[in-house]
C-alpha cells in the first residue's frame, strides 16, 4: 500500500476526482425529490452534500458547483431528449449532444454558489462555518431567482417545487415558491451545523432551534385557509391525444376538430369546456366556421368554451404575426396570447443560421410572437356570480413563471392552463410541469384547470392537491367540480418581494460577516 489511500490526500482530505464524483451523484440524485418520485427528502439530503462538499473544496468550489449542476440537469430535464430526437428527427448521436450542451450551459447557473463561497472562504483561511452556511443559501436560491428571468429564464426544478404535500408547503401562500427554497436550505444548514461537533454548543443548539422553528411554524401555516369559495361548478377537460406527428398535418387539421367535438358531444351541460393548447390547428375561413360553431354551440347550452388555437393578427396586407392562444367563446369571451416562449419550442434564435439545419429548428408554430406582458383575463359567465369571473391563464411552460400567473390572478377568482406536452413522451417531464402547476394554485389560493393533450390533464385545488386526473396517453374528457374564490393570500398581493427581501438582507449580513471576520 501507498502512505494514503488513493481517494483520500495525505492531509486526510477527498482527492479532487471524488469530490466531483460525490457532487455528480449528489446532482443526479436531487430530481428524484421531484414529481414522479416524489422522494422529498432528497431536497435536503442533496444539497447538504453540496455544502459538505464546498466546505471541504478548497479552491475548487466552482467547479465542484458546476459538476452538482451536470447531475442535476443530466437526470432532471433528460426528457429534452425525447422531444428532440423523437419529434425534432436529430439522430440519437445529435440528440444526446445537443442535450448535453444544454446540460453543461443550464449546470452554469450553480457557478455562483461555488464562486461565492470560495470568496468568502478566500477572505480568511479560518472563516466561520457559519457564514458559509449563509453565503450557501443565499447563492443557491440567488440561482433560483435568476433562472425566473435570465435569458429568458428556465424555472424548473426549484427546491420549493418537492415541498408539496409536506407541511412547509404552508409557506407558499406567503412567500411563494422562492421563499419556500430559502427554508429548505436555511433548515439544511442549520441542521447540518446542529451535529457539527466543532461548533460551539451554543451554537449548535440555536441552530437546532432555527430548524425546529421553520419546521414547526410550516405546519401552523398550512392549516391557515387565505382565500374562500363563492360558487361551485363542474368543468368538462377534453384530452384528444392527438399524435404530434400529424397535428399540424394539413389532411388531418380537420379530422383533429372531429375528435374534439365527439370527445366533447356529451359535456355541454358542463359549466365550462376546455380543450388544450392548439387543439385547433386550422387558419382563416377554416378557423373561423370551426369558432362560430363553437360559439353558437357554448350559447344554446349556456356553455363557456376555452380553447388553446393559434391566433393571427395582421399588421398590413403583407405582414402579420402569429399568437400561441387561449381564447373564449360561448359564454367565455377574451383571449390571452403566451408571452413567456420556449426557446426552439416557440421560436428560434439565431433562426436564419439554424432554420433547416435539422427538423428540431424548423417545428411547427417556432415563429410564434410574444404576447404582451400584462393582458386582459379570460372572462367566463357563471350562474349565481353577479359579475363574470376572470380567469388566470397561463400556456404550457410559462406557469412556470409563478410571479407572472401571480399578476394575471389578481383579479381572477380561477386558474387555467392548457398544455401540449406530448412533445415529452412517457418521460418525467409531464409529471414535473403538473408539479409546477400545483405550486401555481398553492400559492394563489385558487383552483386550478390543467387541460393537455396526452395528459398530465388534472383539476387542482387551492391547497396544490389533485382532485381528479385523466391517465395518460388515451383520448377522454375528465369531468370534476372546482369552486371560484375570492379573497387574496400574501403572496398573491406581493409576489417573490418578501422572499427578495430576505435573501438580499442575508447577502448583506453574510458580506458583514465575513468582513468583520476578516479584520478581527
């Protein structure tokens, strides 16, 4: 044998390759806490490893933060690959490629974790561990916050997200997803430096009492009711499974509105019907005949029809733009145009180098325009309501953007989204964004209408709960009740400022710290 171990250094320290082995694992291990797996413990168990990790890197934090975030990204939003070989026709060789460039870009955003406790641990050799505890969870639901706007954002896999179902979902009402992130990881840490045996014991158990706290004060706030019912109804989900291959098929466009009505044939008693994101596919006289039909059809059985169908507008008799749409008929009238776009998805950049490179580049509806950042509700006409109720919308992806729903809903008493993500196969993408959509309801105190193509199709109530589901992959209409509400939680009123405030007070006090620790 050698005087050390090969994976430990002779100051008893892991060697730099187990230490991005251990960040890996521990970052391919973080998205089992998520839908469908649900292992929520995992929330905390991956990032305490993290900070372990950091704590012992020594110069190298960046790159142990990085190598965290390949994991993450590696397992967590694999389903890229379905809907860009399967759907975008990129051979698997180019498919797994592209993935992993998107992997190593979107792992970027956990650099400033690593960068800024190697800072603070540069400032003086023997830095309390405690302000590492900070600078850790400042930085990491800094990354969070970032990824809700930078370049576009891609806010997927938060660590608020898996606190579903847990009593510290209580806190989402009030501060929102963001806020619910900055307890997961301030309870990691204060855990973590509970056991510390080389913390003072003072320490240690402040910091037991910090995790307690949370933990206990996440409960009381789950049993706290923010919002009330005003009238109950029943909706009438249709999901049509319509294969994405043939969708936009100009001989199928017709026969795709064939199903829909026949799915839809015995649910007009329903309140409201709902087909999802571009169930229509058709353009001009075609769209409108299928529209007016819908209308008079919503009329003459007191019906609000939402539909999810591409919306044209021109701009002269040469230039027009295209809407990825919700829009209202029936009884429902209104329309609400996507704004947040899926890169590659929506649109394309940098298009008039990569249109015609490969199918993926060149999809139907990736020339969509942007609908504007603050729009009109969906407006429906329910019995027993002495106004029309307006409903909150947001288009596949972006109810990801909960401060953005968070805007809409202000003077909504329902959420809806509609969705397409057959793109995603049978992978764990679809149980994700249904995940997501969840926190939207949570968080506004109000029940939530999913409708999809393929599912995950579901109605939610205001504590994130699903009442009723459609299974995936087969054509059928989910018909449930939901109730319109009333009343505002904090975080409907305030958005993610309480959770920012938060996290640029603990920045400021970490910088005072280690600077006070530094010239002592």
């Amino acid at each position: 044998m050698g005087d050390a171990d090969s994976d430990v250094s002779s100051s008893g320290r892991l060697t730099l390759p187990v230490q991005m082995l251990l960040a890996f694992i521990a970052g391919a291990a973080y998205p089992l806490a998520f839908a469908p797996f649900h292992l929520w413990p995992l929330t905390f168990a991956s990032a305490a490893v993290l900070f372990w990790l950091l704590s012992r890197a020594e110069g190298r934090m960046p790159l142990i933060a990085w190598v965290f975030g390949l994991g993450k990204y590696a397992v967590g939003v694999s389903w890229i690959y379905v809907s860009i070989h399967q759907y975008g026709g990129a051979s698997p060789l180019l498919a797994g490629i592209m993935v992993a460039v998107f992997v190593a870009f979107m792992a970027l955003f956990c650099l400033p974790i690593g960068w800024f406790l190697g800072k603070l641990e540069a400032s003086k050799q023997n830095i309390s561990k405690s302000v590492l505890a900070m600078g850790f969870v400042a930085t990491w639901v800094l990354m969070e916050w970032m990824l809700t706007w930078f370049l576009t954002g891609f806010p997927w896999l938060f660590a608020g997200h898996a606190m579903l179902g847990t009593p510290l979902q209580g806190y989402a009402p009030i501060v929102g997803n963001l806020g619910i992130s900055l307890v997961v990881l301030t309870i990691t840490v204060a855990v973590m430096l509970s056991v510390d045996q080389a913390q003072p014991w003072k320490m240690r158990l402040a910091m037991a009492g910090v995790a307690v706290v949370l933990a206990g004060l996440g409960v009381s706030l789950d049993r706290q009711v923010w919002t009330k019912p005003t009238g109950r109804y029943e909706a009438a989900l249709v999901q049509g499974n319509i294969d994405q291959a043939i969708k936009w098929d100009a001989d199928q466009r017709l026969n795709n509105v064939r199903k829909h009505m026949q799915l839809s044939e015995d649910h007009w008693d329903t309140d409201i019907l709902i087909w999802p994101e571009f169930a229509l596919t058709l353009y001009g006289q075609d769209a409108v005949a299928v529209t007016d039909l819908l209308n008079r059809r919503g009329e003459s059985s007191q019906t609000n029809v939402v539909i999810g169908m591409p919306d044209v507008q021109w701009q002269d008799q040469e230039r027009y733009q295209v809407f990825n749409s919700a829009q209202g008929f029936g009884q429902a009238n209104g329309k609400f145009a996507k704004h947040h776009l899926v890169p590659f998805g929506d649109y394309v950049p940098l298009q008039h180098y990569l249109r015609g490179f490969i199918e993926f580049f060149d999809l139907p509806m990736s020339n969509a325009s942007r609908g504007a950042r603050q729009q009109a509700n969906i407006a429906l006409t329910l019995s027993g309501q002495d106004q029309a109720v307006e409903v909150a919308a947001g288009i596949c992806y972006e109810i990801a953007y909960g401060d953005s729903l968070r805007r809409q809903a202000e003077t909504s008493g329902l959420l809806l989204t509609l969705s397409n993500d057959t793109w995603f196969g049978g992978s764990i993408g679809p149980h994700q964004h249904m995940q997501i959509a969840q926190m939207r309801a949570l968080e506004n105190g109000r029940w939530l209408l999913r409708g999809t193509n393929n599912g995950v199709t579901g109605i939610v109530n205001p504590r994130g709960e699903i009442t009723a589901q459609l299974p995936q992959f087969e054509p059928n209409v989910l018909r449930g009740e939901f109730e319109v509400m009333a009343g505002f939680t904090p975080y409907s009123r305030l958005g993610d400022i309480p959770a920012l405030i938060l996290l640029t007070i603990l920045l400021v006090v970490t910088a005072i710290r280690s600077r006070r620790k530094n010239f002592s």
